[in-house]
C-alpha cells in the first residue's frame, strides 16, 4: 500500500502564490505518473497537471503559464508551484500517483486551496 500526504494549502489573495506538496510513503517500489487534480463545490473532479516518469508534463489549459508541476523521485514527492491564482482557482486540490510494482491509483486526503480577497 501506498500513502499520500498533501501539505500547503490555504488562503490567498488574487495574484498570490502557493505551494503545494505530496509525499509517498509505505510500498512505494516505483511511481510512474504524478499529479494533481483540483475539485471545486458542485463540480467534477480535473486533472490540473501530471508528469510521468519519462518527464512529460501536461497541463489544464486554464492553468498553463500559472503552475508548474515538478517531481522529486529520490524523495517520492510532488509538487506543484501556483502563481498569479485566481478565484476560479479555488478548490480541493488532490495529489494522484501511479505507483507500485503492478502500477495501482493512489490518491491524498486533499488540501484546501482558497483564493479570494
């Protein structure tokens, strides 16, 4: 089993910045894709930003510019740098990874992402 922790959340003025982390622990043995998703109250949950092993990177359109997602193996940690937010930004913000020797979904508890004035 693997365990996800997100840390970094909180409240932000437009145009502010945040950080955001996720840590595996437990029977990591290899992650594959790392990423983020993000869902707001009434709406589905999307896929922010991921990047895989090999160091592609995608991204929400409505994100690109603003965030950057990057990945620390030796640490088995993700992160996700958010500039410039807005209140559209505003959300549960999730960290997925794909991980283990047969690859399995594992995802965090979330972490609360607040823009406003």
């Amino acid at each position: 089993q693997v365990q996800l922790v997100e840390s970094g959340g909180g409240l932000v003025q437009p145009g502010g910045s945040l950080r955001l982390s996720c840590a595996a622990s437990g029977r990591v043995d290899r992650i594959y894709t790392m990423g983020w998703y993000r869902q707001a109250p009434g709406k589905q949950r999307e896929l922010v930003a991921a990047t895989t092993s090999g160091g592609s990177t995608i991204y929400k359109d409505s994100v690109k510019g603003r965030f950057t997602i990057s990945r620390d193996d030796a640490k088995n940690m993700v992160y996700l740098q958010m500039n410039s937010l807005k209140p559209d930004d505003t959300a549960v913000y999730y960290c997925k990874m794909v991980a283990g020797r047969i690859p399995e979904n594992y995802w965090g508890q979330g972490t609360q992402v607040t823009v406003s004035s």
